[in-house]
C-alpha cells in the first residue's frame, strides 16, 4: 500500500473534521490551512525564541532530568534505536516550570491557543472513529488532555551545519511521537519527511500559514492499532541552506499520567518507557 498525497484541509470547510481525520488515518498526519492561531502570533513566537536560542541565557536554565523541564544543549537526544545523538538543542517550556522572563510573552499566548486548536481536532478524529473502535477509548480523547501537566511545548533549534558532524548524525532520525498528537505551525525551513508503507520518504508541505499534524504512539495504543503513528524525520539540508538555522515549534498532546490508554498502560507508563529509551531518562 504506497501512502496518499497529504492533501491539505481547509479549516473552514464543513467537511474539515471528515476530511482531516482521514487524512490522519491514511498518512498519519494532517495540514490545516486558515486555521485559527492569528499568523502574527506564531511569527512573534518564532522571533521570541530565536532571541532565546542565540543568547547565553539559554546556558542557565539547563534542563531538570527528572522534570523533563528547561533547557536541553545541543546533541541532547538520540531517536529511538539510534545511536547518534540528533542535530538540535530545544526547550521543554511548561506552564508551571520555573521559566525565563525572555520566553513569557508570547509562548503562553500561543501554547493556550494552540491547546485549544488540539481539543478541537481530537474531538473531530473521536466523532469520525468507528463505534467499535471509539469503544475502546477509556474516555473521550479531547478529555484526556484536560488540564494535562504533561502536554509538552517543545522549541527546537537546529543550528548551521558546518561540515564536522559526526557521521550518520542529522537534524532528527527516523521516529514516531510519544504523544495523542502533535501540532506544529510551518518550520522557518523545510525538512521534515514522513515515510510511506512502502518504505518511500516524502516531504511535509511547510507553507506559511499551515499547521501541520501528525498521530501518534499513544493514539495507536488508545485505538488498537486503528489510527497509525508514523515515521518521520528531519533531514540535512544542502547547498546554501546548509549555513541556515532551522527553527521548530511542536506541541505534543499527552494526556494526564493517569488516564489509561489500553489494557497494557497508562499515560504515565508509557512515556517513561519511551523517554528511557530516547536516552533522556
């Protein structure tokens, strides 16, 4: 089976919520056009962490390694059985983490607008999901990310390539999402790859203005397997672009620790499996 064209989904369109969820289902990700996150709102966030990135503030808000919390340098994570540690530095920002004052005007603007978005389309794919699969969800999906401590902004930068990385190293290897779903407003490069189920690797359209969504392993496991969980990567760019930064706005959907998923986890048990083995735990 090759995996069809991501056709992006007018928000707008009174077919949005079928036409998005069978996006999901056939390619595991889903693109939004005239979404409602205001296009200033994420152009303002891209700036705000861009300051943040290029400065040495950065340096002394270094990640808590059992709070998931802050800062994490460059070269902090490795994919899920890879041994080579991704080309990126990136920020856990959570509302209740201790974060700079530099990072507090616009994230939490964007993060609860976002949120909100997520609840929306989480409701769209449980309206669209068979009765015999939604019969297996322990509680509506837009619930269980309810108030969630959990749900993880992750700003990520991915610096210039100059030439001496390690070899096999890229800006992200091949790997699925912990979490329900993950919301990402259009990187300020491209880069980022799904792969089809017949092994073949295709781009993720990165307009400005788009959302791009994509499914993964807890709503696999919270749905039997129905809705997949797809691999994806970012890959190296070249020519000029190689001398560019590349930055990268994830919100990453989990629900609360205690909320069951399936017969075999709960929240909680299945991310700590998972960040135990990305290495961050």
């Amino acid at each position: 089976m090759i995996m069809k064209h991501i056709t992006p989904v007018d928000y707008r369109d009174p077919q949005a919520p079928e036409k998005f969820t069978q996006s999901i289902l056939d390619t595991g990700f889903g693109v939004l056009t005239h979404h409602p996150i205001p296009h200033q709102l994420i152009d303002e966030l891209y700036q705000e962490w861009n300051s943040f990135f290029s400065s040495n503030e950065k340096l002394s808000y270094t990640f808590d390694p059992t709070k998931q919390a802050g800062y994490f340098p460059f070269r902090s994570e490795n994919a899920k059985d890879s041994q080579v540690k991704d080309l990126k530095e990136f920020y856990h920002f959570y509302t209740w983490w201790d974060n700079p004052d530099s990072i507090m005007h616009v994230t939490p603007r964007y993060q609860e607008s976002i949120t909100s978005l997520a609840s929306t389309l989480l409701h769209w794919i449980e309206q669209n999901t068979p009765t015999d699969v939604r019969s297996l969800f322990s509680c509506p999906l837009s619930s269980m990310i309810q108030d969630s401590p959990e749900t993880l902004f992750r700003a990520i930068h991915y610096p210039p390539l100059t030439g001496s990385e390690e070899q096999g190293a890229v800006r992200a290897a091949a790997h699925e999402d912990i979490n329900l779903i993950t919301l990402l407003p259009a990187a300020t490069n491209p880069g980022l790859q799904v792969l089809d189920l017949s092994g073949y690797w295709h781009d993720v359209p990165c307009d400005p203005g788009t959302i791009v969504v994509n499914s993964g392993d807890m709503l696999k496991e919270a749905s039997g397997g129905y809705y997949p969980s797809t691999t994806h990567r970012v890959i190296n760019p070249e020519g000029e672009k190689k001398g560019e930064s590349r930055l990268s706005m994830p919100l990453f959907l989990h629900p609360r620790s205690e909320v069951r998923l399936s017969k075999r986890y709960t929240a909680s048990q299945y991310l700590n499996q998972r960040l135990e083995e990305l290495g961050l735990k």
